[in-house]
C-alpha cells in the first residue's frame, strides 16, 4: 500500500475489521477540517459531529456520518476512526439524512432526561420546604 493509507472504521456495533486502502481521509474536529495522507505525523483528534469523506485506492469519493468520535493517525499510515456509532452509506446524501436522524433522536431523548431531570429536582425542592416548615412548626432549630 505504498502512497496509501490503510483506513479502519468502527463504532459499538461494529467490531473493527480489515482497513481498507485509502489515499485521503477529511475529518473536522472543533478547529474545523483537515486532510490525512500518507506521511501524515502521529495524531489523535477528537472528532465533531460530520461526515468524514475519503478517496479510495481508485479515485472515487466514499463518506460515513460521525456523531462525534475519534481518529488516530499512526506513524504507520494507519487511519482509525472510532465512533459510538458511524453511519456508512452508498452516497452522501444517505450518510448525511442518516447522521441528521441520529443528532435529531439523540437531542430528543436529551430533552427528555433534562424534562426528567427539572422534575426531580422540582420534586426534591418541594420535599425540602415540607420538611423545613414540619421543623420550623415543631419549635426544634433548623
């Protein structure tokens, strides 16, 4: 695989298997977008919600969806991107509309747990001035 790099994609559904021969990977993390070629110095970056694109050994244009994650670069020319979860598709509109359904139920069920959350704390804020005026009617200090 000279003057390629070896690509690896996983997430937690999918255990990692063999890398596939790339010539270039696009990924954004919070400082915005970078190129890995071959060559490319040791890196690990923590990756933003994005699509990663690559140029396959050919020269065609493949893409996966990553709601956050991370790439590791190896001095090896190994490329491994590690992902709760990757969204692969055929073309970039799929990726896209698949990782676009993902961040919309993630922030759903986020909304949610904060619902839940203003709940229990509503719920424990009542229960503490119960208690305060049960002391404060009984004469015992506070």
């Amino acid at each position: 695989m000279k003057n390629l790099l070896e690509l690896i994609l996983c997430d937690l559904e999918t255990p990692a298997g063999a890398g596939v021969p790339v010539r270039e990977v696009i990924a954004c993390d919070a400082t915005g977008s970078f190129a890995v070629r071959p060559g490319h110095a040791d890196l690990v970056a923590s990756l933003v919600p994005s699509i990663v694109e690559w140029t396959d050994a050919s020269g065609g244009k493949a893409f996966a969806g990553v709601p956050g994650g991370i790439l590791r670069v190896s001095g090896r020319g190994r490329v491994e991107i590690l992902g709760r979860r990757v969204y692969r598709g055929r073309t970039l509109d799929e990726v896209a509309a698949s990782l676009g359904e993902a961040m919309r139920r993630d922030s759903a069920t986020a909304a949610d747990a904060r619902r839940a959350l203003d709940q229990l704390e509503a719920e424990l804020v009542s229960n503490l001035i119960r208690r305060k005026s049960t002391f404060a009617g009984s004469g015992a200090p506070l």
